[in-house]
C-alpha cells in the first residue's frame, strides 16, 4: 500500500466536489457498461443488494457525499477520500472508525482490464455495495480493529486474510455455484471472468491456510477461496485470528502457485 504509482488523486474543493474531467467519467461509464453484464450471472446477492440501495450513476464518476448517505443509513459507515496509495498505519486507522478509504482517481484505458492500484472505480464499484451488510460491514471494521494493534510482522499475515476475503473472495453456495463477493474481481472485468472460468484453483476457507498463500498484486490470482455464505464473515470475527497468525507465522508459507517476483508477498 506503500509503494509508488503514477496516478494522482483528483482533490475535492472547499465543500467537498471533486470535479473530474469528461474523459474519466467515460471510462467509469466503460467499466461500469461492461461489467454489468457480468454481475447478474457471478455476483453474490448481497453485493447485488447494495449496488441497487447505492443506485451508482452508470455515466459519471459519482462524488462520495452521494455514498456516503446509503452507507451510514444502512451501517454507519462512510468512505474516506484518499490518495492513490497509503500506509498500512492509515488503512487500518480507517477501517477501525468504520471509513472506507476511497482513491480519487480512476484507472487509464491502458489498465481498463486489471489494475494494481485500487482505483475509484474499485473502490466505490467493488467494496461499497457489500459495506451496506452487516456481515461484511462488522467484518471490515473488526479487521480494521486487529490490524491497528497488530505489529508490523502480524500486518503482513493480516494482508493475505484481506486479500482472499475482501479482494479476491468468492462464495460457493448449497446449490454449489459459484459467486464473486471480492471486490478486486467485481471491479475487474478480465478477472471476474478469469475467477469463474476452470483456469484457477478454489479452495475452501480455512484461516491458517490463508494466512500461509503468498500472492502477487501484478497477475490473475491461481488460487481463490471460497466461504459458504456472506454471513460466514461473521463466523470468521469470532475466530481467534491474530492466534491464527502466530501459528501461521510458525509453519511457515506455502510454496506460491506462481512465478518468482522479488516483491511478491
């Protein structure tokens, strides 16, 4: 969450607007046109709940004053505007007071299929309809919770929870189909498609299972898992996480499903 990028967040005036060029409201609308093919057949119903109480305008890049009025309604949350990337500190600061940090910038054409930096069309688009439940919600704010108390070695555990729940979480519900509740796949269009396809391997949620995957931010992830229901995430509060991280931290990573990169996780 530290490391450079080459976009800049577009800043807000004395009351809060952020104004933003006519090219990047037509890339949201690019996203926004074709992914909404996708969600019907791969999201959950929660996440597919919350687009509709967010009412996200599909032509323009919507201002967070317009999320944050469902969000708090619905589960006291509000979205933070922040730049293109920050600390693990701010992140987990954030999540604890219930914001949901959102990077006023959106992606170049160039990186319409997939992007490393959560861009505000990830943020808004994949996270913000799962913030109006409650399961999703207490989850978040829990994490937030564990991480501001964690040190720096337990954050780095904690990341992979985030990134296989959060992110790249799917669901695989009692009819044994599949659904998206990760928001880095629901805002991507190339890898919502990749995720549903024979290509990666889904595994059932286990906690130190996770917290041992290595992963990298730069490639359609080979390994996703999968919780039984968006309710499960409040089975996983309950959980003894950071013990978990402690015996993760014991047996060690497991061998990564990818090609060698010096800055994997």
């Amino acid at each position: 969450m530290s490391k450079q990028t080459a976009y800049q967040a577009r800043l807000p005036d004395s009351s809060g607007y952020i104004e933003y060029p006519q090219n990047e409201h037509e890339i949201w609308q690019a996203l926004y046109d074709r992914q909404q093919g996708n969600l019907g057949q791969f999201a959950c119903d929660a996440y597919l709940n919350g687009l509709a109480d967010l009412s996200l305008p599909r032509d323009r890049i919507p201002q967070l004053s317009e999320i944050d009025q469902v969000l708090h309604a619905a589960t006291g949350w509000k979205t933070a505007g922040v730049p293109a990337l920050i600390s693990f500190e701010k992140f987990f600061q954030l999540l604890a007071n219930k914001e949901f940090p959102v990077a006023t910038f959106i992606r170049s054409k160039e990186e319409f299929d997939y992007l490393q930096e959560p861009d505000i069309f990830h943020e808004i688009f994949g996270h913000c309809p799962l913030l109006t439940n409650d399961s999703f919600a207490r989850f978040s704010h829990q994490y937030g919770k564990l991480g501001l108390a964690a040190s720096k070695e337990e954050r780095v555990f904690l990341a992979r929870l985030y990134w296989f729940t959060v992110e790249f979480g799917l669901i695989r519900n009692r009819q044994n189909e599949l659904k998206i509740y990760g928001g880095g796949i629901l805002s991507s269009p190339g890898e919502t498609l990749y995720a549903m396809s024979d290509a990666p391997l889904i595994k059932s949620f286990d906690l130190v299972d996770i917290l041992r995957t290595p992963y990298r931010i730069d490639i359609m992830q080979p390994v996703y898992y999968a919780i039984e229901s968006i309710d499960y995430l409040d089975e996983i509060v309950k959980m003894d996480i950071m013990a978990a991280v402690t015996k993760a931290r014991e047996l060690g990573l497991h061998t990564p499903l990818f090609e060698p990169k010096s800055k994997a996780s």
